[in-house]
C-alpha cells in the first residue's frame, strides 16, 4: 500500500516492466500517484504506460549509464514537476557462482549497486528542494543466507543493505525523511534507524552473558534441502 503522503507524488520506479515492478507502478498509478517507469525493457515498458494512460510514463533508461540515468529524472522533473519517490527495484540475477569472471562481477554489481547509488544521486537535488522524498531499495533475504552456487546476487544485495543503512543518515540531513530499504526483514529508515529485526552483531549487547549451552542440531536438519531463494 501507498502512504497516504505519496498518493499525490510522483515516482520513478527503476525495472517498473516487469513482474514486481509492474506491481508497484500499478500500486502508485492506483494510488493516484504518477509513475516513470524507467527500465531498459522497452516493450513491457510501453505497453504498460499505453495500459495505464498518462500519469504513468516510459522512460528507456539503462542504470549502468549516467547519462540516460540523467536525461530520466530530467524528463520526470519536466513532465510530472519533481520526484517525491524513487524505487530502485531493477536488478540483475546473472550468477554464475564460483565461475563468474571478473567481468561478471562488474556488470552484476553496476546494475544492482551502483545503479541504485546513481539514481539516488540524481534525484537527490530534486527531494531535497521541496524538502520532500521517500527512496525505497529491493534488497532480499538472500543478502543474508548462505547459498550454494550463487556468490553475485546475494553479495550485491547485501551491500544493497549496508548502502540504505549509510545513505539513510546522510540524505535524513536534506529533510526527506522516508529512505527504506526493504529486505523482508529489515526496514531501515531516514534516521538510520533499523525498525525491522536486525542482524546479530547490531544489536546491544547484554550485560551478562548467558551461560553456554551445547549446541545440537535440530532433528533431521542434516536431510533438509535448502530453500529456494531469489
Ligand atoms: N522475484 C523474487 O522472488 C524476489 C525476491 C526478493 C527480492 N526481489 C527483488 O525484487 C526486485 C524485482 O525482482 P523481479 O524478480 O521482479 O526482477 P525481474 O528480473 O523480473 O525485473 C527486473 C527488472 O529490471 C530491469 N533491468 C535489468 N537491468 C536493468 C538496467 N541496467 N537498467 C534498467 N533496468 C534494468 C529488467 O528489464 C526488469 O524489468 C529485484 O530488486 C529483486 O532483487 C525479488
């Protein structure tokens, strides 16, 4: 559900063509929020933006590309007068574990983080004008559980966390009080504050620790198949 504070903005929702993102831009659109879809799946990006009729708008944009990363909040800026939410959702599930070249690496890494640092980077100046703006960034439970056969994706949304935790504080300072990165578990919000469960080492230490206990695995959990996991 849209908060009702955003009913009346615009949002960018990056890899808005497809499945989840095609979800959230009809959530907004339904809300009665304009929408950029901004995805470098041209087909499913206009023939959702034709569907949805003029507040939603498609806008070929590859995140990997500074200036096409530009020219999109541009165009939202001119078309929709600001941006008051960015969704940085587009993704890249390329892994080939253990046997991803460098390249690989790099690639993966562009879209899932730096993509989504230079789309905050973008829209910043425009939130911070009208004091005003809400950042949501996909991360996964994958960010944090071991997983055979898949080193890329996971590490990428594990930084996707930490990346929300630090850009949380930094852009709290411009007045736009909403970043969340949402992992299922953890939300984190504009003051850096975690509001979901967090992971061990951050939370407070108890005083007096518990006397050890031996650790037994639970039955049958040697024959359990691990989950499937995005
Ligand atoms: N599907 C799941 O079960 C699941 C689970 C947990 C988290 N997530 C997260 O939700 C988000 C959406 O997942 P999904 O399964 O719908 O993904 P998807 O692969 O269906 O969609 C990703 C979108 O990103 C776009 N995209 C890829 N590279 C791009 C680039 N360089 N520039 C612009 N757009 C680009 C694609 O065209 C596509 O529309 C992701 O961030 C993913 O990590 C998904």
């Amino acid at each position: 559900m849209i908060p009702r504070g955003l009913r009346d903005g615009t949002a960018i929702v990056t890899g808005g063509a497809t499945l989840i993102g095609q979800v959230v831009v009809r959530a907004f659109h339904e809300a009665g929020a304009s929408a950029v879809v901004a995805d470098i799946d041209a087909a499913g990006g206009d023939s959702l933006a034709r569907e949805l009729g003029a507040r939603v708008f498609f806008s070929a944009t590859d995140i990997r590309d500074d200036g096409q990363i530009e020219r999109c909040v541009a165009d939202t800026v001119e078309r929709f007068g600001g941006v008051d939410v960015l969704v940085n959702l587009a993704c890249s599930y390329v892994d080939e574990g253990a046997a991803s070249g460098r390249q690989d690496w790099l690639e993966l890494l562009d879209v899932n983080v730096v993509g989504t640092a230079m789309m905050t980077k973008a829209v910043r100046p425009h939130m911070a004008a009208k004091r005003r703006g809400a950042i949501v960034n996909l991360t996964s439970i994958s960010a944090k559980v071991a997983q055979a056969g898949r080193w890329l994706y996971p590490v990428s949304k594990a930084a996707l966390v930490q990346l929300t935790r630090n850009m949380a504080m930094d852009l709290a300072s411009d007045g736009t009080p909403r970043q969340l990165g949402l992992t299922g578990v953890d939300v984190v919000q504009g003051d850096g504050r975690d509001l979901g469960r967090r992971p061990r080492q951050d939370r407070p230490r108890r005083r007096t620790l518990p006397s050890p206990r031996p650790r037994r695995r639970p039955r049958g959990s040697g024959s359990r198949r691990p989950l499937p996991l995005q």
